[in-house]
C-alpha cells in the first residue's frame, strides 16, 4: 500500500479582513467578500518565510508519521515563493528535521501547484521502492501587488505529507496530471509581483484545467462525484472551488471541511495541500477523498485518496489544521501588514 | 612584591566631544596625569579600551597612544575586558610595577563612542556578550540587565521606584563632579516618566554614550616618596570571571565574578567590607549598582535596591556609593570608566573632590570595574598611607 | 555575513542539539569541548525539547542596527525541564501581557535576513503556548 504516513500544516497566526485592505484603496469590500468570497488572509511576519512554515508543517507531519526521519530518503519543497532565487529551500527544512544527509532534495515551482507535484513525485518514489519514505512540502508567503486583486488573498501557510509504504494514513488510489501552456497567471525574473490575465484566469485557465484533471481521473477510478466523501481543490478564492465544484456535480458539504480560503486566503503551493489535511482531520477509515490542485500556467494534479483505519491513531498526534486556522489569532491594520510585507520604501 | 601607589591622576571633561578625536581625547586625559605625577616620562603604558575598531576603525591602540603622549618607543599595550578594560589595564599596570618589571607605568583607558550612530554603539557595545548565542537573538546591553532587574523586583518585590532611587542618587553625585557628561540633578519621578529603553529599563536607568579618557600614573612607594607627592598605595586586586552568556549561569541575580573578584581584593588588603569608606562601582544600569554591592558583601542579597532607597549609599550616608556620579551622570566611555573610578577614588583619599562632594575621613576606598553581564569583575582597594 | 559562520551553527539552531557530559551528566547548550564541572571531555548529544517555561524577558524598544525593524519585540529567556536556559525571541504575543513563568512553545524562524542578501539566518523562537 502505497500513501501519507503523515500529514501536517502550519499557519501564521496574523490575520488581516478585506476591509482593512479595501479601505486603503477605496475600493467596496462588501463586493470583495460576497464576489470572491474571502473574509480576511493569513499574513506571514518578517521572521516567517516558506521555509520556516515548511520545517513546522513537516515537524506536525512528523510527529503524525512517528518515524525515523533519516528514513526520509527525499526532501522536495514546492513553493512559488522560495526566500532564496538560487539555494534550495529544502535543505534547510531536511538540516532541521535531522534528515540529512542521506537524502535527495530539490525545489519545485508551479505557481499554485508546486506542493501537489512534490506529493506526486514523492508517491511515485516510494512506490519504484527507491526511497523509503519522502517528504512533500507545499507553501507559500505569496505575494499581491498592492492594490491588486491578488493583495485580498495572496497568503501565507504549508502542508506536508510524509509518504511511505507502511502504517499508510490515506492509501493513493488513483493519480492523474492534466496540463497546458495557459498563461493566466506568471511572475518574471527580477520582478517583484506577479501578473495575471484578469478574468482569463477563469474560464480558460482554472476551470477548464481543473474540470480536465477531475473528469479525467473520475473516468480513469470508474466514479462520480457521489462515490466520494469529500473533495479538495486548489482555492485561489472562497468563489472558485464552490464554482467547479458545482460544475462537476459535488455537493457543499464534500467541499467544506477542506474549503479553507474565505478565511485562510489563498496560500497558493499550500492551498489544496492544506485543504487535505484539514479535510484528513475530519475523515473516518474508509472514506474516499478527491483532491485536484491547481497551478497557472497551467496544469492540475488529481488524487483519489482512502482513508485508512491508522487515521484515528494519529489524527490528535499533531495540532489540527482549523485549529490553526481559528484560534489564537492577531489581526493587524494595514500599516503594519505594509511593514510586515515590505511594502514600504526605506531608507538604505 | 613591591608596594604600589597612584601618584597621579588625569581626567578631562567627558560627554559628546564633536571636535576632539579618539587620539586626542586619551592625550589629554594621559597628559594630565603625567602633569599631576610630576614625572619626566613614564616606563609602559597600557591602554584599555573596548572597541577601536567598531567605534573609529582603529585597533592596534597602544602604539598610536604612545606615540601621541610624546612617549617615544616606550612598551605600550592595549588591554581589553570589554566594559571592565580600564580596572584590567589598571590591574596590568599594578602587577607589572610590583613585579618590579617596570617603575613608572601608565594605566589609560579610553573611548570615543559618538563617531558612529546610536544603533551602532548599540551594536559595538553588544559584542561583549554571547555573539553566536545572545546577540545572534537580539539581545543589547540594557536588554540584558532589563532581564537581571526582571527577576529581582519580582523576586525581592522591589518598586520602580524603589529602583530609580540609584539614578536619582548618582545625579546628585555627578551634579558636584565638573567633568561629569551630565552635571545636573534628576527628580526622582523622571526616572520612570523617561522613555523606555528595555523594559523595565528606561532611559534614565541606563548610563550614556560618551567620548572620555582618563589616565593614572602608578610606581612603587619608595619613587612616590621622592616625587613628594600624596601616597594613595593599591593595596588589593581582584579580577574574576562567569560565564558570558547570561542564560547559563545558575543565579542570574548574582554577580559572582564581582563577589570573587571582591573576595580576592578584600584578603589581599587584610580589610572586610566595614573598612570601606567609600566605593565607585560599575553602575552601567540602575539594577547592576545593586547588585554589585551585593556581591561586595555591603548589602545582603536583595536590600541592595532598599539601601540605595534609604539614603544609605547617599554622598553622606553609611557608605557613599559613587561619589563621581558613576556611570549614569559621570558618563560610560567603556574603556575609560574603570581608571575614572579610581581618579575619584585617589581624590577622595587626597581629600581632593571637587564642589562638595568630598567625602571626611576617607582612608579606605574601593574600585569595581565590570565588564558584560557580569562575566568579568574588577575590583580594587586603596588606602592613604 | 560570512556563510561559514552561520553554517557551523546549525545543529544547535535548527536542531536544538545540547550535549550532556558522559562522567557527571552535566549539560550543556551549546555544546562545550570539556565540561566545567567535572573535567569530562566526552558528550553525548541530544535534543532539547520544544517546550520550555519563561524564566525572565524584556521588550527591546531600543535595537542595534540589524534589528532596528523589528523594534519594539520582546527577548527572553527559557528553562526546558532539565534545567538547561536558551535565550530568543518571544514572538506572535502581547508584550504586555508577559509573565515569568509561562509556557512557551519553539519555532522555526528566520532571525536575520543580512540585508535582503545575505544568507539568511534561522534558529527556534518563542511562542506563547496557546494549544
């Protein structure tokens, strides 16, 4: 059996609300909160970066997972926003979880979808038996141009999943990639914000790709949206995977339990990463989960995950995921999410 | 053993000196000294001082002093003990005239802190903490006292105000002390009206930047009796050590390097803390004056903060506790406050302190000099003979 | 900051190593070439746990240069259960609301960024224990 040994998340815990940002622009939060259906975002401090959320995300997957980690025989850290341009991220998170150095590492970047890759890649390593186990990271302290759309949900967060052959969590069923080049959505070199298509991020680009990779890997398993308890898709806003999911024929409550965006933003590597593991929270042994990431330029990753009787063993081993996400939190106003953000010029 | 004597002492005015530069700041204050000795020359000098190179980008401190006091090709060395380098250059200096390696050697110390900005001295004054596992975290000097007067107010339930009763006695010292940077006194309730630097530390808790120097000359009793001069004859030195970081030491609340080093000074003189007349101590925050009479034995642990509150470390009290102003109002050239401490004290044995603030019947008097959080302790004794 | 400096560190900032003397069992972080109690030149290593009491704190308000942004942010130190004390940050708190005595949890953080180009710094830092 092939599948996640262990899961784990981490979230900053400062939070700003649509309105603190759509005050500064003058633009109409109510708009933002009922079109896009966000209500605030997690917001990254200076002292966190993709590889501080990761190393905690994967310390949570560890204490799940209850391994050795110098079992981990692969460290990959998929992320849009690596804090190094040349340095990989994952020796850092592989030196701090103690699995060096016996291990291969490397850094993966998709836009939204580099953490789904890293769980694909990992799966398919453990299964060629090459390594015992392998860690899969997605996170991100994602950036929005300021006043730009992408400032209401450009947010911060990881999930990591350990992926072995033994005291499996959740077993991969199926797996299945669906890509194009569709650039809805890119960041070029030196440039510190990214661009997007405005709404040719939509239709053409999210829900063509992420409708492709589900309709595909439904076919592939022989199932309908029925045949599953839950779903998970990448949630670059609380609207979008309502939307798809509507369109492929899920009800709410399957979307719900890893429909974190109206109140986590969109975390972009980590988010449909992140949405499992808080949908893994809530599962019982035997349910079936479909998970389909997204990332532009474009392409999705679709998974059918079982939950296995393991799930109620290791479930309380670490903090859960909405718990992160609603406790404990620390809402700042927008000068200081400025500061935190580095959005304001200094002098050298 | 040869015995040893001060016989003479150079200060010069300390503060914010614009238009004076490192060099020139430590010839003056050695020039005064050489003047007060009454002596042609002097045999070695040995500079203390903390940070050249941070604070003006200039090490290798001993031959350039040398150099400038017209003191050509003499031995001369710089001696660094952060915080505490002029009570070590002094102790150098002690050792090397009673060994009977040179006669008349010149104990110096300076710095000049205001060629660099405030966050910089911040940062060149941090360095004489853990680099890799203090500093690293973003700990500053105040910081760490601010954690030491933490614990003790919680611990002895001692009062902010309670606390600002040390400041507000060393601006009443410094008030009469013409070369003190900040010669005026405080009320008491400025204290905690001041802006906070690291709580509960505020401004007035935490002693200056400032550019200074000072020089003592020391040579054997038997030169000092022929340069006719007032014989203030060293009589105890101790110098101790603890551990640098703070966090590794068992009571974080008691300076041990200050108590052993105190400990080796007092049975070296024959003298107990009774026999004190008067003392200069290290009083780079509020909280450290406490605790360092503590550890002298002055005061038990934890009625440090209450004796100073009583008036008894007042210019007039049981024992006088820097007559100068300390650190506080004198000022903190770190390189220099050890070797200013003991210019107040040789005054106050001479029966030579300015405005006032002479202290009768001084015969005994005492020096701590203190570098770090206490990793380093300097202390000395002097008598009038 | 030369690289070489802040790599040699790593064991005891990203994995919290200590090291306990094998004659009389004394610890030590970071770790030491002879124990000072007994002489002892050989250790063992292990790892400190991520919970730990605040012993005592302050609130820097007034920083050296490369934490001047960060200001005013509170620093502490901590005791782990076997006695052992680590000095950091405590961070994701209400400075006011500090007390010798609570409990923290460690993270992952980044503690110096070298001015946007250096290699960046990582160590444990503290939180409030909330959960």
């Amino acid at each position: 059996m092939v599948g996640i040994v262990g899961y784990g998340a981490h979230i900053p815990r400062h939070r700003i609300k649509v309105e603190e940002i759509a005050k500064v622009w003058g633009a109409d939060a109510p708009s933002y909160k009922k079109g896009l259906l966000l209500r605030e975002k997690s917001v990254p401090t200076p002292d966190v970066d993709t590889i501080t959320l990761s190393v905690e995300a994967t310390r949570n997957a560890l204490r799940r997972a209850q391994i050795n980690p110098k079992d981990i025989g692969a460290v990959y850290v998929g992320s849009e926003s690596h804090p190094y341009a040349v340095k990989p991220s994952g020796t850092t998170v592989a030196e701090a979880i103690g699995a060096v150095p016996d291990c291969h590492c490397a850094d993966f970047e998709f836009a939204c979808k580099a953490g789904s890759e890293a769980m694909f890649v990992c799966l398919g390593l453990v299964k060629s038996g090459y390594v015992k186990y392998a860690l899969a990271v997605g996170g991100d302290t994602s950036q929005g141009a300021p006043g730009d759309a992408l400032e209401y949900s450009a947010s911060a967060g990881a999930a990591a999943f350990i992926m072995g052959t033994k005291d499996v969590i959740a077993e991969v069923l199926h797996t299945h990639s669906f890509m194009t080049d569709t650039p809805d959505f890119w960041r070029r070199e030196h440039e510190f914000y990214p661009q997007h298509g405005g709404r040719f991020t939509g239709e053409p680009a999210y829900f063509r790709t992420v409708t492709g990779a589900a309709n595909a890997i439904m076919k592939k398993a022989k199932m309908t949206a029925k045949d599953f308890d839950y779903v998970v898709f990448h949630q670059p806003n609380g609207k979008f995977p309502l939307r798809v999911g509507e369109m492929l024929g899920f009800k709410k409550e399957q979307i719900e339990p890893g429909w974190l965006s109206p109140r986590l933003g969109n975390t972009y590597s980590g988010a449909s990463p992140m949405g499992l593991t808080a949908t893994l929270d809530i599962a019982k042994p035997g349910d079936l989960i479909l998970m389909v990431s997204y990332g532009s330029g474009a392409g999705s990753d679709a998974f059918v995950w079982r939950v296995t009787d393991r799930i109620n063993e290791v479930r309380d081993l670490a903090v859960h995921t909405t718990k992160l996400l609603d406790e404990n939190l620390i809402y700042v106003d927008y000068g200081t999410y400025a500061k935190y953000r580095h959005k304001i010029l200094k002098n050298k | 053993m040869r015995d040893v004597a001060v016989v003479g002492i150079g200060i010069m005015k300390w503060g914010e000196l614009w238009e004076k530069s490192f060099r020139d700041i430590f010839t003056e204050a050695g020039l005064n000294a050489i003047d007060d000795a009454g002596v042609d020359h002097i045999d070695s000098l040995l500079v203390g001082c903390m940070s050249g190179g941070l604070f003006v980008g200039q090490e290798h401190i001993g031959a350039i002093m040398a150099d400038y006091l017209g003191q050509k090709h003499i031995a001369a060395g710089r001696v660094e003990s952060a915080c505490a380098s002029g009570g070590l250059a002094f102790r150098q200096a002690f050792i090397e005239v009673a060994s009977g390696m040179s006669d008349i050697v010149m104990a110096g110390g300076v710095e000049k802190m205001t060629d660099v900005s405030g966050d910089g001295a911040t940062y060149a004054l941090a360095t004489a903490a853990d680099q890799e596992y203090e500093v690293f975290n973003g700990v500053t000097f105040p910081g760490l006292y601010a954690m030491m007067a933490r614990i003790y107010m919680q611990k002895y339930k001692v009062t902010r105000r309670e606390l600002s009763a040390i400041p507000f006695k060393s601006h009443q010292n410094g008030a009469k002390n013409p070369y003190a940077q900040y010669p005026f006194p405080i009320k008491i309730e400025d204290v905690e009206n001041g802006v906070l630097v690291a709580d509960p530390l505020h401004i007035l808790d935490c002693s200056p930047i400032t550019d200074g120097g000072a020089a003592v000359i020391l040579t054997t009793v038997d030169i000092a009796k022929k340069l006719k001069k007032p014989i203030i004859k060293v009589i105890g030195s101790g110098l101790a050590t603890d551990t640098i970081s703070l966090h590794q030491r068992d009571n974080m609340i008691w300076l041990k390097s200050t108590e052993l080093a105190g400990k080796k000074a007092y049975e070296m003189a024959g003298k107990k803390p009774e026999d004190i007349d008067l003392v200069e101590v290290h009083d780079c925050f509020s909280i450290a004056e406490a605790l360092v009479t503590e550890a002298l034995g002055f005061f038990k642990p934890g009625t440090g903060v209450k004796a100073a509150a009583e008036g008894l470390t007042a210019l007039n009290g049981k024992l006088p506790v820097n007559t100068s102003g300390g650190l506080k109002s004198k000022g903190h050239p770190v390189g220099a406050t050890g070797i200013g401490q003991v210019v107040e004290i040789v005054k106050q044995l001479r029966g030579t302190a300015e405005n006032g603030r002479q202290v009768k019947k001084a015969r005994v008097g005492m020096t701590q000099n203190m570098g770090g959080s206490g990793a380093s302790g300097v202390v000395h004794i002097m008598e009038v003979v | 900051m030369f690289p070489a400096r802040i790599w040699r560190e790593f064991p005891q900032r990203y994995r919290r190593e200590a090291a306990i003397c094998k004659k009389c069992g004394k610890r030590y972080f970071p770790p030491r070439l002879i124990c000072a109690e007994c002489g002892g030149r050989k250790f063992e290593t292990y790892v400190l746990p991520d919970e730990a009491t605040v012993v005592t704190f302050t609130v820097i308000r007034v920083a050296a240069q490369q934490y001047s942004d960060m200001a005013p942010y509170a620093i502490g130190i901590v005791k782990f259960d076997d006695g052992l004390q680590m000095m950091g940050q405590i961070v994701d708190c209400d400075v006011d609301k500090l007390k010798i005595g609570m409990k923290v949890r460690l993270e992952f953080r980044k503690v110096q960024s070298h001015d946007h180009h250096g290699v960046l710094s990582y160590a444990h830092k503290f939180v409030p224990k909330w959960y």
